[in-house]
C-alpha cells in the first residue's frame, strides 16, 4: 500500500518547528507550544479525511506525531488526571492500524500471480476476508472519529492553551528546553539501539516491532529541528529504517495469515518475510547502528551548545 503512506501530491505539509527562541525557552513553556502545533495539523487533517486513503494516511501520521511529542514531553506537559484526551487518540491510532494492516495485506494477496487452481481458490478466500475487514475496521474508525476526535481536542487543547503563555521563567522544575530536549534524544536513541540488538532472527519480530516503534518516536521527536543539517541527515537514516522494519512488519503480519493455506503461496509468503529480514539485518543489525547513534549523538550536542538567542 505504497500509495497510502505518502501525502497528497503537490501540497507542503506544515511542520511544527523548534526554533532557537523555543530551544532557549523553559521546557514547560515550549513543549506547549509545539505540541498545540500539532494538535493544530491534526484538526487540518482531521477535516481532510474524505478525500481518500491519502488523507486517512496523513490524519494517521498527524495523531502519530501528536501522540509520540505529548509522550515524550509527558514529564513537562500539564494532565487533568484523567488522561481522556491522551486514551482516546490512542484508539483511533488503535482503529486506524487494523484497516491500515488489512489494506497492506490486501496490495500484497492482490499482486500474486501463476499460482496452482486451489491456491487461486484459497487466495480468493483469505482476500474476501480481508476486504471483510477492512470495511468493517473502516466502519469502526469512523464511529471512534466521530465519538471521539472532538472531545479530545477540546480537552487536550484546554490542557495546553492554558499556560501556552505562561511559564516563561526558567527555574529549577522548568530548565531551558535544550537540555531537556538533548536528553531525550540521546534516550530514544538508546532505546533503539536496544531494540535492534535483541533482533538477531526472523523470529525476533516483536523485537523488530519495538524497535520500528522507538525509531518512528526518534524521527518525530527530531523532525521540528529539520532546520539544521545533522538532524535532516539522521532524520533521512530513520525513515530508511523504518522503511525496511515497516516491510518486515507487514510480511510476518500478513504471513501469519498463510501459514496453512496452499505450499505455494506460504511458500511465497515466507519468502517475502525472509527477504524483508535479510534487508534489516544487512542494514541495521550486527552493530550496524553505531553510525546513526553517532550522528544522535551530534544532534543532541548541538541543540544543547546551541549558541543562546540574545
């Protein structure tokens, strides 16, 4: 499903930037700032959902980048206590991921060609179950879209536009936001590193799975600094990353689908998973991941030496 993790052609997607001012700023202050940010790019497109599985793609990717900031900065961030806002853009991240899974799985199952009489049969039937699926986990999201989007807007934005101005002192409980901001590099980064480590087979697909979901919280986490040069470059190796974990993520989720169907078409299945593997680990495993820990690194240094704003 290439096609539905891509924006809509011609159109610049706005991005929240951490600027020098913001850098400088006490972390309360300008976590706040850039989280209403995204908020705001999730409310855009939020209203440009009819347009298709491209805008379904870019609301996902929005409540991502939403989600993995309020996480990151939850330490920083004002919480009513109840965490509604927080629970309910987790399940329609939840929502959309089921209908998102059964597309992937679907493109796949369609593009498969030459096979024997019963595995055409056999194919035929796990894609009607998967176009089954699909409408029904498309139905489901847009009852939680509904029931839910709304209402954790108006809180989450309560929650932040109340002390968005405020807080602008730097203190002991509300230090500079580079400090803060290069810590966390450095700790999404370990978690990654940690992560591809414990892959050492095919088998590890959790593993692979932890570490595809600790790399995209580093890419979002880095992406409102895209303005300086080592973190667009580290930002580019984690999207190739992620690449190639999302293409082994897909293939074992569609693979465990397959595994008793016709030898011909698990057999295919299998093959895919093996390649999807093999790419990971020519690419990221075996200690290949020195050289972007490296480069986290420098991107931590340099947002924390950052010259001050005068």
């Amino acid at each position: 499903m290439k096609g539905t993790r891509r924006g809509r052609p011609g159109q610049r997607r706005p991005r929240p930037r951490l600027t020098d001012e913001l850098l400088d700023a006490p972390v309360r202050h300008a976590a706040r700032v850039v989280a209403r940010a995204f908020l705001q790019i999730a409310i855009v497109e939020r209203a440009g959902l009819p347009d298709g599985s491209n805008a379904l793609h870019d609301f996902r990717v929005s409540v991502r980048r939403l989600r993995s900031w309020l996480r990151a900065f939850r330490a920083w961030l004002p919480d009513s206590g109840r965490g509604r806002a927080r629970r309910s853009l987790a399940t329609l991240a939840g929502a959309s991921n089921q209908a998102r899974d059964a597309e992937v799985g679907l493109e796949w199952l369609d593009a498969q060609r030459a096979l024997p009489l019963q595995a055409r049969r056999q194919l035929r039937q796990v894609q009607r179950r998967l176009r089954n699926e699909l409408r029904a986990a498309k139905r489901g999201f847009q009852r939680q879209l509904a029931r839910e989007f709304r209402p954790a807007v108006r809180a989450l934005d309560g929650e932040l536009q109340a002390s968005a101005d405020e807080l602008t002192a730097a203190a002991p409980g509300n230090p500079r936001t580079r400090t803060v901001y290069a810590e966390l590099i450095r700790s999404h980064a370990a978690e990654l590193d940690a992560a591809l480590r414990r892959v050492r087979t095919v088998d590890d697909e959790g593993f692979a799975h932890r570490a595809r979901i600790a790399g995209k919280r580093l890419r979002y986490l880095l992406e409102p600094l895209l303005s300086d040069a080592a973190a667009r470059g580290a930002v580019h190796r984690l999207v190739r990353l992620q690449d190639a974990l999302g293409e082994l993520h897909d293939a074992c989720v569609l693979g465990a689908r397959l595994q008793h169907v016709h030898s011909v078409l698990a057999h295919r299945a299998r093959e895919r998973t093996t390649r999807a593997f093999d790419r990971v680990a020519r690419g990221w495993l075996g200690g290949r991941t020195a050289p972007l820990v490296d480069a986290l690194a420098g991107v931590a240094d340099g947002a924390r030496l950052r010259p001050a704003v005068s």
